[in-house]
C-alpha cells in the first residue's frame, strides 16, 4: 500500500529523520509531538502552556492530514512529571468530545529539548 508524507508549517518542522505524519490508506500516524513553537521553534514555557502547544501542533498535522483531533482513535502521552496528569486532562478536555481516543499516559525521564510533555496518536480517517 503507498504511503503518503503528511507535513504542515503549523506544527514543528522535523527535527530528525522522520515525517510529521505518515498516512497509510485512511490510516495517519502521527510522529510524537513536542511542545514547539512552530514558528519559532522554540518551547513554550509553563507545564500548561506546553500541553496546550502539543494538542495545538497535533490539531495541525492532523487537520494537513484531511482529518481532526475528533478522528484520532489512539493517543500516547509521555510526561517527565506525572504529577501533572490531572492538568493533561483539564487540557485536553478543551480539545475533545466522546467519544474520546484510546489513550495511554507514560512517564519518562527525559524528553526532546528538556520538553515537559510529547503526544504521538492514530488517526483515521473518513
């Protein structure tokens, strides 16, 4: 089955060897997003900030993708701290609606760019 290479300037440009999203039929996976600016590409500040700039940059792929944050059916949460799962949830209740993704929340010691939170997820489409 082809691939196709899904890419947006309103998610962080790649930094390293690997897609924003890969699309495979109606399936899209979504590489792990971390909290850049993607016109800076610099970190947010604030462990809030940076999960609303995750879900922001995910929406854009997704959306580059033909899809939404509402087609996503799989999401992994990494976290440094998972003392700030609860404010993962606040968050990303603004983004979604049930039925809600399956989801997985995993703490890590370290991430990208000292960030504080990386999202990655399936998305299908249609």
């Amino acid at each position: 089955m082809p691939r196709t290479v899904i890419h947006t300037d309103n998610a962080p440009a790649a930094i390293g060897t690997y897609s924003q999203a890969i699309q495979v039929g109606d399936t899209v996976y979504l590489s792990g997003q971390i909290p850049l600016d993607p016109q800076k590409m610099e970190l947010v500040e604030g462990f809030e900030n940076q999960a609303v700039q995750v879900f922001e940059n995910l929406k854009a792929v997704c959306e580059a993708a033909g899809g939404s944050l509402q087609d996503l059916v799989k999401l992994n949460i990494f976290l440094i701290d998972l003392g700030n799962f609860a404010t993962v949830n606040e968050v990303m209740s603004r983004y979604f609606e049930q039925p809600y993704p399956a989801r997985a929340a995993i703490g890590v010691a370290a991430l990208p760019k000292g960030a504080q939170v990386e999202m990655d997820g399936i998305l299908v489409l249609g």
